[in-house]
C-alpha cells in the first residue's frame, strides 16, 4: 500500500514538472517570437523615413523642369499692377507636345486695376517676351495655351472692372536653351513698356 502510495506520489510530481517545463518553452518561444517581431517593426519604422525621404528627393529631381519657380515681382503700368507671380516649364501638354528643342513656357499674373474705369487686358498685345539681347519670343503656339488649360488657368485677357483685380497665364513656346528671358508690360498703346526679368 505505501508502495501504491509512493508511485503515485511520484507520476503526480512528474507529471507537474513535465507541464512547468511545457510551459516554460511556450513562454520562451512567444518571448523569441514577440522580439523578433518587434525588432522587425523596429527596423521597418527605422528605414520608413530614409525611404519616403529618397522618393521625395528622386521625385523633385525628376519633375525639377515642371515646377513653379515663384518670382512673386511687381510693376505698374498705366494705372495697373502687375504682380509676375511664378513661371513654369513644360515640354507637352495633354494633348500637346513642344517642337524639338522647345519648351512651353507658361507664366502667372495678377493684375489689380486702381483705375476709376474698367481696364481692358490683351495677353497678345499687352506682352511682350524677349532675351536679354531682344529677340522676340511672342510665339503663342496651341500647344502652350492646352498647358494653361492643364493647369486650370484662364488666359490673361478681358476686363477688369475699377478697384478689382485678376489672376491669369500668358504662354509660349520659347528654345530650351534661351536664357535672360524677361516679360515686357505696357500699356494698351504699347507705351511704358516696362521689363521683368524671369531668368
């Protein structure tokens, strides 16, 4: 009977060491499995920001010719403010593309009228755009007025009425390689002709 006893004793003891040591390795194997996970998290979270910061360096590289340069520079022409705001390049539009070695150039103006009377804006005769050695670049192809239509802009042209103001693009179809390019503002008579360096 004691010998009943003592075996009995001795499965049970067994049996109970045998689970803590079953537990034990269950416990070890979701500690190991949770440090694995973290440290895999950890070095994602720490690659996350190198990664979107390359993208954004390749993107800006890529797109570097399309962006809007602001210039964000101010004349007054016969009563009217003209504020040059930003130019842009782009080599095809939608539905267009630049002839080769060209380059459509599109250009964002506001103009504020502090006359008494309505003015009147006309983006062909208004406009001029030439180099730094005057050669002429008036050259209003379809192609550069789809790009302002890409962009949402309304062609700089109409009625302004007193005291109000209105933003709107000019383009053009200008070299690649022209440089010194500046937009010359006059009046509706082609008198105060005054420059603005674009670059």
């Amino acid at each position: 009977m004691k010998r009943s006893l003592l075996i009995f004793f001795a499965a049970v003891i067994i049996s109970a060491l045998c689970a803590c040591e079953s537990i034990s390795n269950s416990k070890d194997n979701s500690l190991a499995s949770s440090s694995v996970t973290t440290t895999h998290d950890s070095l994602a979270d720490d690659k996350t920001p190198g990664m979107v910061s390359d993208a954004k360096k390749s993107h800006k590289t890529s797109v570097e010719n399309e962006d809007w340069i602001i210039i964000d520079k101010s004349v007054t022409v016969k009563g009217l403010d003209y504020t040059v705001n930003a130019y842009k390049k782009s080599e095809k539009s939608e539905s267009f593309e630049a002839d080769k070695g060209r380059t459509f150039l599109l250009i964002d103006i506001t103009v504020k009228n502090n006359l008494k009377k309505t003015a009147t804006i006309n983006s062909k005769t208004m406009f001029d755009l030439t180099d730094r050695f005057g050669t002429l670049y008036n050259n209003t192809s379809l192609g550069a007025i789809s790009c302002l239509d890409d962009e949402n802009m309304e062609q700089l042209d109409g009625h302004i009425a007193a005291s109000s103001e209105v933003r709107g693009g000019i383009a053009y179809e200008v070299p690649k390689v022209t440089k010194g390019l500046r937009l010359i503002i006059q009046g509706p008579d082609g008198d105060g002709r005054t420059p603005v360096i674009l670059y």
